[in-house]
C-alpha cells in the first residue's frame, strides 16, 4: 500500500509553515511527526487495517502478515505496540520515544538485516557509551550524557528464568522520579532490529522540529539550512527510498526461494555424433 496523493499533500500541509530547526540531543527532542515511521512502512508495502474512524492505527506487514503495529493514543502507557504475528516478540514505545528513534527499528522490518550489521551492545560501546556484559548474555549500558543520559538494560524478564530476555531502554531523568521515556522489547526480537534501533538511539544528529516544538527544557534549537518546503522534500525523498529497498529486498528474497534451473536433458543422436567424431 503506496502513501497516497492525499497523504502526500496532508503532510505537505501541516509542514510548509512549520521552520524547521536542527534539535540535539535527539532523545529530548520530542516525538516528532508519527508519519516519520508510518509513512516508511506504507510505501514498503504495510497495509492499513484499523477501521475508518478509529483513532487508532493499525498497520499489517505484507510478509504474509508476521508483523504487525498498532499506535493507540488511548493508552494509558506505551502508545506505540510492535510485535510478531504469533507473539514470539514484542516491542512498545512511550509516546514521548522520537520517531526517528522508533523507526530505526521499524525500519529494519522491510530492511532485513545489513552486511557488516554489529549487534546493539557495539553501537553503544562505538559511541562512548559505558557497557557492561554479563557471561549469562544480559547486560547494561549508559550513556556519556552526564545529566539527562539514556540506560539500556537487557535482563530476564522472571528473576529466575534466564532464557527469557527483555529490554529496558529509558530515557533518565534529571532527579528522581519517572522516566522522561521508556521502550520495552521482549522476547527474541530479531538481532537486525536491534540494531537498527541502536544505531539511532546512540546517534548525535540532529532531528528536525518546529521552532519551540519541544518536549523538554534541556533540548536545544539552531536554525536549519533546509527550507520547509526543503525539509517536505526530504520527507518525500525518505519514503520514496523506503519503497524501493522494500522492493529490492523482496526481489532479492524471491531469486532466494527460486529453485536451481533444471539441467537441459542429453540430446542422445548429438550424443551419439559425439562420440563417433573422435579418434
């Protein structure tokens, strides 16, 4: 299912008023346009499937329906629900999670896994987090932001059953009291997501967001080179790419799934010929 004219023009809307400024860090920056990560997976091929007026989202993959993602604004927690159709894993994102953050993990639903992918544990210790790994297979890391810093945790999900994992990722506030935002990923979540998710939250580039369209006071705003209708475009130019790497990596899964070509069968007169042609 291909973003729409109108859901091209409706986000083209709502953004070419809107200056945009480069926000740092990107894990303060607020949770951004939705549309970041549900328009990527509209043009690689996710259908659409909650009811006409539901305020919920509902988005199905096209992988026979393995995946599937529901962004409820009624929850009372989590507004983002990412899981495997049989439930073998599941992933949730508070609603103040950026979606830039969000889609490096939903992305790598229609990515596949990348050639030199490292593991979520390498990104963070290739950015100067602080990592700590267990012989058991869990481990913890942080953050350098020495005030406002991100930890990720992966531990048992029952203190006594270390077969079974989860993730904990926070965003730490500044004194004690809740989370400024939390992820939640159990079960055997496919290595490549993780990474892909990783990748983003240890990034130190800029997202994109409206002039004082900020969540938090420690988050800082400087002017962008791009244009609204420059950054509109760029929007565009992501969910153009998205289609076509989806596209790639079904060809590339079909040429897999291909049986050999079957040898030609032996001509027995050009057989014959054969052999009474030599000395």
């Amino acid at each position: 299912m291909a973003v729409s004219p109108a859901q091209r023009a409706s986000y083209a809307s709502d953004h070419h008023t809107k200056i945009p400024f480069e926000t740092t860090p990107r894990h303060l920056a607020g949770p951004g346009d939705p549309r970041h990560v549900t328009h990527a997976l509209l043009a690689a091929g996710w259908t659409l499937t909650s009811a006409p007026g539901d305020p919920r989202i509902a988005l199905t993959g096209p992988d026979e329906g393995q995946h599937q993602m529901v962004i409820d604004p009624f929850a009372s927690g989590s507004w983002w629900r990412i899981h495997s159709v049989d439930w073998t894993w599941n992933a949730s994102f508070d609603q103040m999670v950026p979606a830039e953050i969000i889609a490096g993990f939903t992305d790598r639903l229609f990515d596949g896994p990348r050639r030199g992918d490292t593991g979520p544990w390498g990104h963070m210790q290739k950015a100067g987090w602080s990592v700590e790994l267990r012989p058991d297979g869990t481990g913890e890391a942080l953050s350098p932001d020495p005030r406002l810093p991100i930890r990720a945790e992966l531990r048992p999900i029952f203190n006594d059953s270390p077969d079974h994992l989860a993730w904990r990722i926070e965003a730490q506030p500044e004194h004690s009291g809740p989370p400024i935002w939390k992820i939640w990923i159990s079960g055997p979540v496919p290595d490549h997501l993780m990474a892909g998710l990783a990748e983003q939250l240890v990034s130190t580039a800029p997202v994109l967001r409206g002039m004082h369209d900020l969540d938090h006071y420690a988050a800082r705003q400087e002017n962008s080179p791009l244009t609204p209708e420059q950054a509109v475009e760029a929007h565009f130019s992501r969910i153009d790419s998205a289609r076509a790497r989806a596209r790639n990596q079904r060809r590339t899964r079909l040429t897999t799934r291909l049986p050999a070509p079957a040898a030609a069968p032996a001509n027995p007169a050009l057989s014959r010929a054969s052999r009474a042609s030599r000395p």
